[in-house]
C-alpha cells in the first residue's frame, strides 16, 4: 500500500480519478469543458494536478454528482464566481442567483413539508 501524499504534493490523474471515483477520461473531458482546470503537463503527455486543481475537481465532482448540476450549470457557476465570460451562446447568470434559487427551493420544500398531511 502507497504512502499517503502530502496536502499540497502533485498528484497523477490516475491518483486523482480513483480519490473521486471516477474514470481518467473523465477528468481529461473536464479539462476541454472548464478553462480553470489545467494541470502541469510532461513528458509523454502526463498530467499532475496541483492542490488548487485537485480542490476544483473535488468542487466539480460535487456540483455534478451530489448537486445534480450540469455540465452547462458548473461552467456558469464557476465564470460566474471567478467573473469570466462565458462564449456568446452562454451568458454568465449572476453569481447570487444561486442563492436565490437555493432559497426559493428551501422555501417551497418547507410549504410541502406544512401543507402535507400528517
């Protein structure tokens, strides 16, 4: 059994698919579809991801799993947070609109939780 890394060591992508579970070619696909994912690259194409790109893949992984967002809605939320603009086809929404929706949809979750029937 390997020896855990450090916190802020390189990791491979086929370290960083397994920690997340999912497949490598995933993790390559997310690299075309999220500018801020861009791992250092070396010889023979092999990819390492820094802490920061490790956290990011972490945060997407969550949004798309546990969240049930999009691959679309991630992309917006990210730009958003980070102020980018998105290609003409996709305008950014602004960065509180989530919250909003997050609200609305806890509010509407409490109204069924009162109006059900017991």
């Amino acid at each position: 059994m390997a020896a855990e890394k450090a916190a802020g060591a390189l990791r491979t992508i086929g370290e960083l698919a397994q920690d997340i579970g999912r497949p490598q070619h995933i993790l390559r696909y997310w690299e075309t579809r999220f500018p801020q994912l861009r791992p250092l690259t070396r010889a023979g194409n092999r990819r390492y991801y820094r802490a920061e790109d490790v956290a990011l893949v972490h945060r997407i992984h969550h949004l798309l799993a546990d969240e049930g967002y999009t691959i679309r809605g991630v992309q917006r939320l990210l730009a958003a947070e980070r102020g980018t603009k998105l290609p003409a086809d996709s305008p950014a929404e602004p960065a509180h609109r989530g919250e909003a929706l997050r609200a609305i949809r806890d509010s509407l979750v409490k109204a069924l939780e009162e109006d059900s029937p017991r």
